[in-house]
C-alpha cells in the first residue's frame, strides 16, 4: 500500500445543523509512495487545501477511505509537518522558539523538552543554518524579511523529524528570486531528509522543477484528473527550468488547467 | 549671533515631554483670565485660585475621601480583573460559548448602570459596598471582550500546525491563545480603570457616605461651589495618574506588540 492513500474520498462541508453545503472535493483518488515529491496544482477553489488536511486528519473524508503510513487515518497524523502561505510565526516568541514550539507539543519531545532543551535549541540552530539563517534564530520572527520568515516556517515543519511534509503553496507571497532560492532550499533537504513531500502549488515550473509526479485536480469538486510522471533526472540543477524537456511539461500541464477550468 | 544661541536653546528642550504640562498651564491661566475679565461669580464658575483655597481649606477631608474612592475604585478593578479574564478565557474557549453569551454581554452591558445602583443599595445597603459593585460591573465588559477576542482571533493555520501535531485544546490555548490575548487584555484595563472610577464616583454620589462623589455632593447642599470643583480636580487627577500606570503596565507587558514603531 502506497505512503499516503486517499481513495475515492468526498469531503463536504455542513454548515452546522444541515445536511447541504459545498462538496469540496469527490471521487479523489491519490497515492504518494515513501519518500516520493508529489505537487498537486488545480484551479482556485478546486479542493487543494482541503486534500491537506484529509492526509494530515484536520478533517475526515465524508466519504472514502484516507490512510497514511498505513493506518486510518482516526485523528491529526503527528508524523506531518506543515508550512502555509502565511508563515504565522508568534511574535512574542524569537524565532527559535517558533522553530521549537512543535516539540512542546509533539510526543515522545514535549515530555522531555525541559529537560533536553540546550540540545534542541542546538537543533534547532542547526536547521535555521541549513535554510540560510544562521544566526536568526535569537531575532524575533518579524524583524525577518518575509522569505526568511517562510524559511523559518520551513523549519518549524521539520524540526520534529516529519515522515510527511505538506505545503500549501508555501512560496506564493514570494518574489521570483527568493522563491527560486527556496526551491533549491527544498530540494536539498528532500535529498538529504527523504522524508515524503505533498505540495500544493500554482506554480507549475516550481510543480515541475521539485516534484516526481505532479496532480492535476478538475474545478469544484475536485477530483485528480491528470497524474503526470516528471522523468527529469536528479539532481535538479536550476538551470533545468531553461531546457526544452521541462518547458514541454510545463506546457502539456498548463493545457490541462485551462482544460479543468472549463 | 543671538538668534543661533536662542534656537539651540530651543531645540534643546523636550517639546513633545513639555506639551501636556504647558497646555495644562495654559488652560487654568486662561480660565483663571476669563473668570477675572467677565467678573464671573464664584458660585458659578469659581477661579482656579479660588478653587486652590478651597483644596487647602478643605485639605484632610479631600485627602481621605479621595483615598477612599481610590480604594473602591482598585476594589472593583481588582474583582473585573479577575472575572474578566475567567469570563473572557471561558467565553473565547469554544465558538459556541461565545455565540451563546455574546449577545448577553451586549445586553448586560447597554444597561445603564446608574440604574442598578439603586439595586445594589437594596441588597447591600448604602456604603461602600454598592460603590464597589458599580465599579466592578461597569469595567469588567471591556476586559471580557478584548480577552475573549484575543482568543477568537487565533490564525486557523496556526491551530492547523498544532492541532496535527495532536496538540489539545488547551496547549493551544497556553502556547498561542493567551500570550496572544495578552496585548487585548492589557489594553483594556486601560479603559477598565478609567470606567471603573467613574462607576465608583457614580454610586458614592447616589448612595455613601465617604469618597469624593460623597464630598461633592455634600459640598454643593451647603453652596460650596469652589469646593466642589475642587473635588472635580482632584477626581481628574486621580483618574490621570490611574490610566498613565496602566498605559506604563501595557508598555511594559506587552512590548512586543507595540513594534510598529507606529505610536513612538
Ligand atoms: N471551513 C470551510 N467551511 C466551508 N467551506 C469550505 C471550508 N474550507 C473550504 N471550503 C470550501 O471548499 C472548497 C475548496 O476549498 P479549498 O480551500 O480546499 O480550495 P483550494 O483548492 O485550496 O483553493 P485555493 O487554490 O484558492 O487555495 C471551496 O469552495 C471552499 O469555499
Ligand atoms: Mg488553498
């Protein structure tokens, strides 16, 4: 069984009391192998981030069957890691309490996270400085630049050691150099870490550049319509953007969302 | 040459610190002015000399009643502080809560409270009691609200972060909820205090017999107008010296909340 399983899933959301509501998404069949980097792009409001929180279990499918690592998923997956559009760091906390606050809360880290916390902070350290922040992490989280911030969040994701990192359009408020940056970023801790990447993007080229297989999903209610293998070798250099092969995805890709909108 | 020596005299001194000082001085000399031009009776709008006399007249009696209604005052802003902030961590817990009791803090709140004062002084007698009630009543809503919508105002995302870490109710709660709630809260007693002595002064001019709602009321049966303004001053001061502290307590409380650098 795949990594991450989602099959034939509904989700709607009811207003309280009511049986009505919007279908979010339906008939939505995904797997994601260990270790694999799956993109999934679609049209605005087609259910993207709505499949985030099926595969963490925020929500429960209304229909269908989710199941991670091989189980059900029952209750929140505390082997995920997330990251948004919106970093939402604490700003009363400096930046490296906002890269350690998964491990206050995570177990087996929260039951010795007084006792351990020289070595998390060096941990923690240790990761700013593998994202480019060395150094950061004693600066409150808004007296970064909002890629640093997004950086940061980044770390926050990971510090817990996550089999699974989701993002949901992680780089969407960011300039094309720093998000370029940020690829590169998270291409390299997906080589080193391999832990099993969702993203959800609306950049096709960052769909491109960093995922195995990218999803395309249909408008509201959104189902996947399109599974496209991307055999571009790895390492990804980002000169790879430049080349026919990668433009000719992009391209075939581009085809399928205007097709989705429809 | 004289003209370079004088600006940096002026430019020496702290304009934006003076300003509050000179417009409180500017104000009683021109009332003070006025008073003398129009040749305004006493017993209508006495002079701010006069008033002075009449403070040092009158100086022990306006010195223990204004204790006392410093007393009532912190009294009730103590109990709205504490059942402010229960109530407003209870009410922002849960969307539901906060749906259900919203509207009836609105209905609470819109009545006014001169006219439970008579209510308190049934139940509990005239005195200092009922002053204190009124002091607590009007200045616990502004403490429940701001906490209650620190708490409501969580971002979704980061609850999402935390809640799929398998974190409970309340770690979200003391991780983000209250630290964030904190700034509301600390704004607010600003606004508490400030209600807080007015609900206080209020219930010792209807129904006391001590603090300088009682002074004044007494001042004016027996026509002594200059006392009575005088009693206003030092009501003015009081409530003054009360908001700067918890402008101070906010500032140092909450720092961070304060980085726009906008309000510097
Ligand atoms: N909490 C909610 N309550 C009710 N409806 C919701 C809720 N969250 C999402 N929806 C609805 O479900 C549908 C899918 O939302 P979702 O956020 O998953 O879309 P998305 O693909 O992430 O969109 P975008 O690309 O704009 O981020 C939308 O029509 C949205 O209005
Ligand atoms: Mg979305």
């Amino acid at each position: 069984m795949a990594f991450v399983d989602i099959q034939n899933v509904a989700l709607r959301y009811k207003p309280q009391g009511s049986d009505e509501g919007t279908l979010a998404v339906e008939h939505l069949d995904l797997s994601v192998e260990r270790g694999e980097f799956v993109a999934v792009v679609g049209p605005s409001g087609c259910g993207k981030s709505s499949l985030m929180k099926l595969a963490t279990g925020l929500n429960f499918p209304t229909d269908g069957r989710v199941t991670v690592a091989g189980n059900d998923v029952s209750g929140p997956v505390a082997i995920a890691g997330m990251a948004f559009q919106n970093p939402v760091m604490l700003p009363w906390r400096l930046t490296r309490d906002n890269v350690l606050l998964p491990l206050e809360v995570v177990e087996p880290h929260r039951r010795s996270f007084r006792s351990n916390k020289k070595a998390y902070q060096e941990k923690a350290e240790k990761l700013l400085a593998s994202v480019g922040l060395e150094g950061a992490g004693s600066k409150f989280p808004w007296q970064l630049s909002g890629g640093m911030q997004q950086r940061a969040s980044l770390c926050r994701a990971l510090i817990h050691e996550p089999e699974l990192l989701m993002l949901d359009e992680p780089f969407g408020a960011l300039d094309a150099f720093t998000r370029e940056e940020l690829w590169c970023v998270i291409r390299d801790l997906h080589a080193s870490k391999g832990f099993t990447t969702i993203l959800v993007t609306h950049d096709l080229r960052e769909a491109v550049f960093l995922a195995d297989r990218v999803y395309v999903m249909s408008a509201r209610p959104g189902k996947i319509i399109v599974d496209r293998h991307v055999p571009l070798e790895r390492p990804r250099p980002i000169e790879v953007t430049y080349e026919k092969e990668f433009s000719d995805i992009v391209q075939e890709l581009r085809g399928h969302i205007a097709d989705a909108r429809q | 040459m004289t003209a370079t020596v004088e600006r940096s005299w002026a430019s020496r001194l702290d304009w934006v610190k003076l300003a509050p000082w000179l417009c409180t001085a500017g104000l009683f000399i021109f009332w003070e002015i006025a008073v003398w031009i129009f040749d305004v009776p006493y017993y209508i709008l006495p002079s701010p000399t006069r008033i002075a006399h009449a403070a040092w007249e009158f100086g022990p009696g306006l010195w223990r009643n204004s204790l006392q209604t410093l007393w009532t005052t912190l009294a009730g802003f103590g109990l709205a502080i504490v059942f402010g902030l229960a109530l407003g961590l209870f009410i922002g817990w849960d969307k539901r809560i906060y749906a259900g009791l919203y509207p009836l803090m609105i209905g609470f709140n819109s009545i006014p409270k001169v006219a439970v004062v008579p209510i308190l002084v049934l139940w509990f007698g005239a005195g200092w009691v009922p002053a204190v009630l009124t002091a607590f009543l009007i200045s616990f809503f502004p403490i429940v609200v701001n906490v209650a919508t620190g708490l409501a105002t969580i971002e979704p995302e980061m609850e999402d972060v935390l809640r799929a870490l398998g974190a409970k109710k309340m770690d979200i709660m003391t991780k983000v909820g209250i630290p964030r709630s904190l700034p509301y809260f600390f704004g607010s007693l600003k606004v508490a205090i400030t209600l807080a002595f007015i609900g206080s002064v209020l219930s010792e001019t209807i129904a006391a017999n001590s603090g300088v709602g009682h002074m004044m009321l007494t001042a004016q049966a027996n026509f002594e107008v200059p006392l009575v303004f005088a009693c206003l001053i030092a009501l003015a001061i009081e409530g003054i010296g009360m908001y700067a502290l918890m402008a101070w307590v906010e500032m140092r409380m909450t720092g961070w909340a304060h980085r726009s650098g906008f309000n510097r």
